[in-house]
C-alpha cells in the first residue's frame, strides 16, 4: 500500500513528504508502525528513495520518491497491488 500511495502522490508533484505519506496511509486504515515498516521495508528492497530537502525557513524533511525497480514492480502486479476501489453497493 506504501508503494501505490507514493506513486499516486508522485502523479501530483515529484517526491512525497515523510508526514503526506503518513497521513494518507493512516487514513486507508494503518498505524504509524505499520507505515513505519512499510517505509523501512520498501527501503531495504531499493524500491523506494529517500531525500533530504529544505524548507524556506531552514527546516529540513525526508520525501521519498519511487525508485525504477518499484516502478517495474508496480507495472509487473498491477492486477493485484490494490489499484481499484471496491464497487459502491447501491440500494
């Protein structure tokens, strides 16, 4: 779900702040630590990147970005890596 969800913000701008992907996650339903893991998982497997920016105020923050071999993954099981809403059951 971490993959999708930073591929689908990916659509809207390059790299995906640590706190968008959290948050949009936490609102399909997980936890910080399962985020958490997703993130360090994902990580391990070259599939993701992480990158230090700057803010205008000097703060600096972690997007992520994804990598081509998660892009070739996304590609390859994109029948089975959630990319369809359930059907709406109308009454």
């Amino acid at each position: 779900m971490a993959l999708v969800t930073l591929m689908e913000n990916e659509f809207i701008s390059e790299a995906v702040p640590a706190q968008t992907l959290k948050t949009d996650m936490n609102k399909a339903g997980f936890t910080d630590i399962a985020v958490s893991l997703a993130v360090k998982s994902l990580l391990l497997k070259l599939m993701v990147e992480a990158h230090q920016l700057e803010s205008d105020y000097g703060n600096r923050y972690t997007v992520y970005t994804v990598a081509p071999k998660g892009e070739e993954w996304l590609l390859a099981n994109h029948g089975t890596a959630g990319l369809m809403r359930p059907p709406v059951c109308r009454s």
